[in-house]
C-alpha cells in the first residue's frame, strides 16, 4: 500500500488468510514477559477480521513480515486495535508506515478521528505517537497486567484530515 525506498519494508493490506501470520507477529512483537493483555491467537484475529469495517496491514521486509497494524472503523471514528513490530526491526520507519497506512484506511472509511491505547510505561510507543500527532485524552487505570503489577493504558486520539 505505501511502499518505502525501493529494498526497504512496504506496507500491504491483508485479510483474514493471514491470520496465522499476524498472530505469529503479534506474539513475537509483544514477546515481553511482563505484559499480558488480551489473547490475540490466530482465531481472534480471524474473528475481528470478519467484522465490518476492520482492516489489516503487514509491514514486510522483503518477504519477512516485519510489523502489523489492525484497526476497525466505526461511523467516523476508527481504533487501532493493535500494531507492533519485531523486535529485529524496530528502529527504520516501520510503526510510522503502519500509522500512515492505518490513516489512509480510516479515512478512507470516512473516519474523523483515530484512537488506540498505549502502556503508561511505553515510552518508545508514545515518541512514536507523539510524532504521529496523537495527543493524550484519557486514561485507564490498571488496564495492562505485568510481572510488577497492573500499568495505566493512555487513550491518545488523532484528528484526520
């Protein structure tokens, strides 16, 4: 969908024939021990892809998938849902693609707005959003359990144009 430089990651919608490879992903961008949240197995991502207005991308590295983002649209607000990216790919562009990429979607499907939740203790995630244009109007205390204890989930919100 938004190719990067030419041998660099691009970005392409998927459906609900990649689920194994998004849950695959997930579970290895999200491989902290001391973060558990919702199951996000192969099943639940075939099971949200079948919803009106949810949409995947991948971020692939050659062939290798190297991030994903899924987002569901709703009248004119959309949610990212979840978004990460492998760990051996952090660091060149990728989770910025995937925004852009989730964007488009969004505005595609008539969105206004785009929300998503980040950990309080996620500060690399919250730069990211941050640059994004995301800005911080909620909070939900204990949201994410962890090996130390429950974390603050922020509720950051976009406008799109």
């Amino acid at each position: 969908m938004s190719p990067a430089a030419a041998d660099g990651p691009r970005t392409v919608a998927v459906g609900i024939a990649h689920a194994p490879v998004l849950a695959a992903l997930h579970a290895l961008a999200f491989a902290d021990p001391d973060i558990s949240g919702p199951a996000w197995d192969e099943d639940a991502f075939a099971r949200l892809l079948l919803l009106p207005g949810t949409a995947a991308f991948l971020a692939l590295a050659g062939e290798e998938p190297a991030g994903l983002v899924l987002l569901r649209t709703a009248a004119d607000e959309a949610e990212i849902l979840t978004i990460g990216t492998a760990p051996a790919a952090r660091g060149r562009g990728i989770g910025t693609d995937l925004l852009r990429a989730a964007a488009t979607a969004a505005c595609d499907s008539g969105a206004q707005a785009m929300f998503l939740e980040v950990a309080a203790t996620n500060a690399p995630a919250q730069r990211l959003y941050a640059r994004a244009g995301f800005e911080t109007v909620g909070r939900r205390r204990g949201y994410y359990h962890t090996g130390a204890g429950r974390v603050d989930a922020l509720v950051l919100r976009r406008a799109l144009p």
